[in-house]
C-alpha cells in the first residue's frame, strides 16, 4: 500500500500533526511514571514553586528528561539521514558508522584522564573530536579507489570501527573500576539522571547542526542525482560533503554529550520518513526531525512501564526496535 503523502497541503498537515502529537506525548512523558502527576501539579511547580518533592520530580527531572530526548531523537534522526544522503548508503547511521561509539570512547577517556574534573563543557567538545575523528577514519578506511564511496566498505569500515571503540571503552572502564558508575553511563545512552544544564550547553551545537542541515536540503537533492550529474549543475561535491560531514558531527557528537550512544535512531527514522514524504530534503529533514522526538520521547516513556519501578535506559529499548528493522533493511538486499 502506498501511503506517500505527495501534495505540499498535506505534508504541513502532517507536520502539524506530528508536532500536536509530539506535544501530547512530552506532556505525558513528564506527567507519567513510577510517580503520576496533574497537569496542575505541573504548572504549580512553574508558578508557584515550594520547594517539595513533587515540584522537585517535577522541575529537575521529569521536563529536563522530556526535553533532552526531544532534542537528541531529533539530533540522531537528522544525522542518520545526512549520513544516508553523503554516502549513498541506506544503512548509515552515526550508530552502524561508530560515529557515536567514538565520541563515547573519548569520553570515557577523559573521565579516566582528568576524572571529577572533567566539566561538563569539556565533554562536550571531547564528543565532538570523537566524533570527527571517527567519521574521518570510517572514509579512510571505506572510500578508496576510482568508485569513491562504496556502501558495503564503509558499512563494514563503520561497523569495525564502532566493535573496536566499543571494546576499548569496555577495557578502560573494567581496568579504572573507581570511574565504573559515570563511565557505565557513556556505553548504554540514557536520558535519566540528566539535567536542565546539559541540554543548555548542547542546544547551540545542535540547533547549528539543524539549521546547517536544512540549509543543505536542495544540494543534497542535487547530490542524490549522482556524482556526475551534480557536478554539472554546479555541485561543489568536496565542500557540499565538508558541510554535511560538520553537521552530522555538530548533530551525533552533542547528542552523545546529552544522553550518551543511543542507537538506531538514525536508521530507523530516516526510513520511514522517506516512505512518507519522499526523497526531497526539504520535507524529508524537518519529517526526520520531528519524528526521531517523537520516537526517542516515546521510547523513553515505555521504558519505565516495562519493569517497574525499575527502568530500561532508553539506549536498550531503541535498540530492540532498531534491530528487527536493521535485519529487515539488510534482507530486502537495500544496498544500492
């Protein structure tokens, strides 16, 4: 069954519901949990603040929470899909590519390094040299040759570089036992326990991504005609890829700072946005964006229903949805 949206009318409509929806389920992510709260509740704790544990719940946990997921399921989604744009790969993703993975494993060295003298902005800039360094060594290793990028070699380039990140970090956490508890926090991806003051630090950095990004919309629908064809409208391919690769990695490396590696946001999302406003960038990247909230706001959601009062960090429910499609992705043969 078809179910593109193909007329400019509907496709705001869509978005307008979409951001309706995303509404209804930031407000019942802060309002639902191990404790349930009124929306009155959640205005008192704005206008009339005492100080008391609900408005506490309220204030420093639950909305930071909200928003922070909001922020980085967008950051993801859009991310996936400028990766999926500049290689020409539908398997791209900061999370399959080690984008995420490498900004992790910096950060957990710096903890090890400098310990509680990391401040929270040095971490940022640390995930940000992670992620850039990762996303040189993926090209290195996958695109050579007369061909450029091939979707297969970066796949395998990315996927060998995020095992390896990932196992180092492993061995530095296990081998520094006292930084265990905050560096455990950088190998899963978790938007609990973070603060008003992490999204603030990476909101800049994020809405540069976002901002860039949409800037790049109408050349990369030249770029996705081909190299040859997108030369002779005028492409400038090197700088075009210069820019994208900046916003995927002002997009994944703050993210990552924010809540840590989660995965297979921007896989799955760019997927299913595409099948429903097509392959125009420029409905496709704010379609991306409000869904990948969408998705990481519900997740995060779900997870503390799931075995309660325990929760599942967000990174694991993500991860059970990306897989399935992951495997569904690679069985349809889609690597062209």
């Amino acid at each position: 069954m078809n179910v593109m949206i193909r007329s400019r009318s509907r496709k705001l409509a869509g978005l307008a519901a979409g951001m309706i929806l995303l509404a209804v389920m930031m407000l019942s992510s802060i309002l639902f949990g191990l404790q349930q709260f009124g929306i009155q509740e959640l205005w008192q704790a704005y206008a009339a603040f005492d100080g008391s544990n609900e408005h506490l719940i309220l204030t420093t946990t639950r909305v930071p929470r909200t928003l922070i997921a909001a922020a980085v399921g967008a950051s993801l989604a859009v991310a996936g899909t400028l990766m999926q744009a500049l290689t020409r790969n539908p398997l791209a993703s900061p999370s399959l590519f080690g984008v995420n993975s490498g900004a992790s494993l910096f950060i957990v060295i710096g903890i090890v390094a400098f310990g509680p003298s990391l401040t929270l902005g040095s971490m940022i800039w640390i995930a940000f040299a992670g992620a850039a360094m990762t996303s040189m060594l993926v090209y290195a290793l996958g695109a050579g040759g007369r061909r450029g990028f091939e979707p297969v070699r970066l796949t395998l380039a990315g996927a060998a570089v995020a095992a390896f990140a990932s196992s180092v970090t492993s061995g530095l956490i296990l081998i520094n036992k006292q930084s265990l508890e905050s560096a455990l926090f950088w190998m899963i991806g978790s938007v609990s326990g973070r603060k008003l003051e992490h999204l603030l630090i990476v909101a800049p950095y994020m809405a540069a991504g976002l901002l860039l990004s949409l800037l790049l919309s109408g050349a990369l629908n030249v770029m996705a005609l081909g190299e040859e064809s997108a030369r002779g409208l005028g492409q400038r391919m090197l700088l075009l890829r210069a820019w994208t690769a900046l916003a995927v990695v002002l997009l994944a490396g703050s993210a990552v700072a924010a809540a840590g590696p989660i995965a297979f946001v921007g896989l799955v999302i760019p997927h299913l946005c595409r099948s429903l406003v097509g392959n125009n960038h420029r409905w496709l990247l704010p379609y991306c964006a409000l869904t990948g909230a969408l998705l990481l706001v519900s997740a995060d959601l779900a997870s503390r229903f799931v075995l309660m009062p325990k929760e599942i960090p967000v990174g694991v429910a993500t991860a059970l949805i990306g897989v399935p499609f992951l495997i569904y992705i690679a069985r349809r043969g889609r690597y062209e």
